[in-house]
C-alpha cells in the first residue's frame, strides 16, 4: 500500500508504505496496552512526523489510497 490517510480529531495527516491490517493491529494493541503514540506525517509536499496519543474515546479513521 502506497498512502494511508488518517484522520484524527478532525485533522488529516498520512502513513506511507504500511499495510492496512498492520496499522490497525497497532492501533488496536496500542488502545488495549494503555496510552500509545502512533507516529503519522503532517503537511503536504515535504512530510514531518507527528506523533498520534491512541486512547479510548479518541475517534480515528483509516482511509487507503488507491494505487496507480
């Protein structure tokens, strides 16, 4: 998978090069151990890396982009 968007209170940020299934492990093992970081990028063009608090009530959502 090339890019995967997520959204996250409301703001878009990106992960590239994961897989779909293993990111939402990640999320999921991250809600179930306690409070985690899910590192994303932020901003077009050049990415920085933002970093995402996983806990319980925080609404995310995971939306793949299609391949060329």
């Amino acid at each position: 998978m090339k890019r995967i968007d997520v959204v996250y209170g409301g703001q878009s940020f990106s992960v590239a090069e994961r897989d779909l299934d293993d990111l939402k492990e990640e999320i999921v093992a991250g809600l179930r151990e306690g409070p985690a970081w899910l590192e994303v990028n932020d901003g077009g063009g050049e990415p920085r890396p933002a970093f995402l608090l996983l806990t319980p009530g925080t609404s995310i959502a995971l939306s793949p982009a299609p391949e060329a």
